[in-house]
C-alpha cells in the first residue's frame, strides 16, 4: 500500500472514531443526534453557497469583460481577441489584418485603455502585454 493510500485510510478511520464520539457524547448527554445531521447539512450548505456565489462573480466579471471587448472600435476588438484570447503574436495579427506590427501595438494600447477605464480599473496598476 502507497503512502497515500495509507493515509487515506488513517483519514477514513480517524472520522470514523470522530463521529462514534460525537454521537456517543451526545447519547451521554441526551441530545438527539439529528443535531450533527443538521449541523452538518447547514454547514455543507453555506460551504456551497460560498462556492457558487463567487463562481457566479467570477462569471458575471467575465461577462462584462467581454461585452466591454465587444463594444470597442473593431479594430482594437480584433487585436485584442486575436492578442489575449486566441493568443496570436503581433506579426501573426498583423498579416491577418494586413497592418505592421506597430499598428498592432497601437490598437493594443488603444484597446486595453478603453477596456480598462470601461471596468473601472486602475490603468497604474495594469502592466505587459
């Protein structure tokens, strides 16, 4: 047996004696053991709620990111998607759009400064590409 599978097993066991002394407490001390049931549940629940609350703000900032992608002038849209999303090089882009790589930059710049002051972010704090 691995290292893991062994502590896999002291894990499984250690709970296993944690729950056999939490109910025996609570038979020592009449209270019902649907308490730890409940208990449990609830906790479980908010974990999971916590989860989704913030898988659902990670999702809603996503959204807004690309509807602030799509509202910029097309050819700042195009490189960014082209840049950040699909992850073409500048001369790769270039020859796409039929531009230099200078002008790639540029609509880079422009692209991210409009996206930034869309999101309200700090542009002193956006660095690279």
């Amino acid at each position: 047996m691995g290292a893991r599978a062994a502590a896999g097993v002291v894990e499984a066991y250690a709970w296993s004696v944690l729950k056999e002394r939490v109910v025996e407490w609570l038979y020592d001390h009449q209270q019902p053991t649907a308490l730890t049931e409940t208990a449990a549940f609830a906790v479980v629940t908010q974990a999971l709620l916590r989860e989704c609350q913030q898988q659902f703000a990670m999702l809603e900032s996503q959204l807004g990111l690309y509807a602030a992608i799509a509202r910029l002038p097309e050819r700042q849209c195009d490189v960014i998607v082209l840049r950040h999303v699909i992850g073409y090089s500048d001369a790769q882009i270039g020859a796409l759009l039929g531009v230099d790589e200078v002008s790639v930059r540029s609509y880079a710049s422009r692209g991210k400064r409009k996206l930034a002051a869309a999101l309200g972010i700090d542009q002193g704090n956006c660095r690279g590409n």
